[in-house]
C-alpha cells in the first residue's frame, strides 16, 4: 500500500512538472529557484561566520521558501512536487543548486540571482498578469536580498587581500551560471528579456566597481549550460542535494506531523 501511494503521488509530480500549461510550468520555474536556493541557504544554519549572518541567512531562505510555496501551489501540490519528483522533473537555474562552497561563493551567488529576481520581479509587479500579485509582495524582499548581498560584496572586495582574492574566485567560477537566467521562460508574457539582462550587468557591474572589482570574462552561456536548469538538466550536486532535501518525506509517505 505504502509503495502504491508515493508511487501515485511520484506520478502526479512528473504530471504536473512536464504540464503544457504556459502558467504552469513558468509557476514551476519561478518556485523551483526559490525553493532549491532556500534550501543551500539553510545548510548555512550553524556554519555562518558571525552569528548575525546566521539569522540574515535563514531570513532569506524563509522569503525563498514562501515564494517558492505560492508559486508550487499554482502549480499543483507543492509538497508533491517539492518532495515526490525526481531530479529531470525540476525546473530551476543551475546557479541556484550550485554548493555553497566558501562564504565568498555563497555571497557571489546571491549577488548574482538576488539582482536578476529583483529585476524580474520589479517587471512581473508593474504588469497586470497571473503573476502580479505575487511579485509585489516578493519585491519587498528581494529588495533587501539585494541588498544584502550588495553590502558583503563591498565588504569582501575591498577587504582583505584573502577576502579579495575569494570573491573574485568566486565570481569567475559561477559567471558560467548567469546567461542562463536570461533565456525566456514561457508563461512570463511580458517580459523583455534584453533589457532586463542590460539592467542586470548594469546594476551587477556597478557594485563591483564600488568593490574594486570588475566583471568576469569569459561566456556566460555555453552548448552544454544554456538554459539546461529549465529543460531538467542539471550539476552533479544537484543529485546529492534533491536525496538530503527529500529523504524524510519519502521515508514517511502520507504522514502527517
């Protein structure tokens, strides 16, 4: 009986993960980044470097994980598609599943995603689609997720000598991630994706500047990276991840606590 249950309920997820419906899937998109990213914020509780970021983190990952439920919910049940899919049926960007690794790649991360989904979020608010709602509200967050980022990005750049070369490590290693958040999503009607990946380098280089750095070199895209998150490809880690991540609810179909 168990075993019927999470597999109808597996079922269901891979149903509403590989839906047509333009809304749908671009709900699925939106809330697999907040979700995903919630999660790799979370596995800093208790290894942040000063017991501050250890609540600013974990203030962050809870507005990631509120989004991430309202945007599941559009989607189906967001228990079932946070727990029961597998790991082709996610839908996020590849930079957010990145490992945390330092807390200088940690901080480049958030630099990058928190100043596209301000953006993106700023846009879906000023128009009058199924999303609207929701990015008013996330606006006010990502807001000051930006900004948090922004201010540890000056704080590490204009550092120390380590604190510098860290950043800039940091930095070069996840630009790779980054074109990726500009390919159009379906559903997202709207949208001008150019200029919003303009403002982004714009905003994003700016605060480098500030920083005493510059932005990287190199692609942003590439054959085997470009918008591969959004066709269910993803990292390695990635794997690792999605097992800690749902080991409980699989463990314990049908529970209720």
């Amino acid at each position: 009986m168990t075993s019927n249950m999470t597999s109808d309920a597996t079922g269901t997820a891979a149903t509403a993960a590989t839906g047509t419906d333009p809304v749908r899937s671009a709900a699925m998109a939106l809330g697999d980044d907040a979700l995903i990213l919630s999660h790799r914020l979370g596995e800093w509780a208790g290894h942040a470097p000063v017991l501050e970021e250890e609540v600013a983190l974990a203030n962050i990952a809870l507005d990631l994980l509120g989004q991430a439920r309202l945007l599941l919910s559009m989607a189906g049940d967001e228990d079932e598609l946070a727990f029961l899919r597998e790991e082709r049926s996610f839908r996020n960007l590849q930079l957010v599943e990145r490992p945390n690794g330092d807390f200088a790649h940690t901080i480049a991360r958030q630099l990058y995603f928190s100043f596209y989904q301000h953006e993106l979020y700023s846009e879906l608010a000023a128009g009058d689609g199924p999303f609207a709602p929701l990015a008013a509200k996330a606006v006010k967050e990502t807001a000051y997720h930006r900004d948090h980022a922004e201010q540890w990005t000056l704080r590490l750049g204009d550092g120390t000598q380590e604190s510098r070369a860290r950043m800039r490590a940091a930095l070069d290693e996840l630009w790779k991630y980054t074109g990726e958040m500009f390919q159009p999503v379906d559903g997202l009607e709207g949208v001008e994706w150019p200029a919003l990946e303009e403002r982004w380098l714009a905003t994003v280089g700016a605060v480098l500047e500030r920083a005493g750095l510059t932005l990287p070199e190199g692609p942003r895209t590439g054959a085997w990276a470009a918008g591969a998150g959004r066709q269910g490809l993803h990292t390695e880690p990635f794997g690792r991840m999605l097992a800690e991540m749902q080991h409980l609810h699989r463990s314990h179909p049908g529970a209720s606590w």
